[in-house]
C-alpha cells in the first residue's frame, strides 16, 4: 500500500535440487521470475542446499531480484545454524532499503564501487569509494547523497565538503 513503508518484500527460495518438471531452462525460469515480480519489487534471497542444488541459477534469480544466494554446505557443520547466520547477517532487522548514493564532484570521476545497496540491516557496512582521474588533485567540493526508504518513509542525506589541499592529493 502506498505510504505503508514498515514493510521491504523480501522473498526466500530454499532448493536442494535442479528444476525436472515444467519449465526446466535456467535462462526462462529467471526471466519468469524477473517479469512475475516488476510489480512487487521483492529482494528475493536464495539457500541452496548441497551439492545438487542449482546454484547458478539461485545466484542469477537473487542478483536480477536485488537478492543474494549462498550454499549450504553438507558437513559444514548444522543446515539450520548456516540459515541463521545467513539470517542474522542479511536480514533480521532491515533498517532500510533501496540505498543509493550519488557522489558529485568538481573533479572528473574515473571509477567508482557499487552505489546502489538493495537491503541495510542492523550490522550491516556498505562502502564506496571513487576515484578521481589520475592526473588530476583532488580539490574543490565534493558531495554525496544518500537516498533510502526507512520505516518512516523516503530518507536523504547529504554531506559537502571542500577539498583544498594541492601538495598531496591523497589528504583531505
């Protein structure tokens, strides 16, 4: 519901095999799934558990559906306390979603990290880092932008700052 933000759809598929039945190619069983959510905008999550699980496609469905999908191991010690690390550590208690940053510049950015963060929970540390062309310093202003949805709704945060330091590049 519009303005109902307390809640992030979050879809978890847990496998232990290979698809048999029905559709059974990797590529149209990910794009099924990519068209049957564009309306909910659901960060779907995958286990797949053991050595027969089709983790190359539970790897493909999570990263088109702003998710992650990690194995889980046989013999690596308990099934259930490798789901709640994987739990505790993505998503217990998501503090917001669909975090982005913008980062402007006087100076030209050659490269930059991801910026675009599907899921922050409680533990959570996102970084990123940009780098300025090479033979240009680093001086003049910088901004960066943060965008997020929180429980109270759509956030933003924003920090300036004035690079001024010709001799070396590296200190701010």
């Amino acid at each position: 519901e519009e303005g109902d933000y307390q809640l992030v759809p979050i879809i978890m598929m847990l496998s232990d095999g290979q698809a048999t039945e029905g559709v059974t190619n990797r590529v149209d069983i990910a794009r099924a799934v990519r068209e049957s959510n564009d309306d909910v905008n659901a960060k779907i999550f995958g286990l797949a558990f053991g050595s027969g699980a089709d983790l190359p496609l539970l790897l493909g469905i999570a990263i088109q559906n702003q998710g992650r999908a990690i194995p889980i191991y046989e013999g690596y010690g308990d099934s259930a306390e490798q789901m709640e690390d994987f739990y505790s550590a993505e998503l217990r208690r998501v503090l917001l979603h669909d975090l982005t940053f913008n980062i402007a510049s006087d100076v030209s950015v050659d490269s930059q990290t991801q910026t675009s963060f599907p899921v922050f929970a409680d533990g959570s540390e996102v970084f990123v880092r940009a780098k300025p062309k090479s033979e240009e310093f680093f001086q003049g202003s910088l901004q960066i932008v943060a965008n997020a949805i929180s429980s109270s709704g759509p956030q933003e945060w924003i920090y300036e700052t004035s690079i001024d330091d010709t001799d070396d590049p590296l200190v701010m």
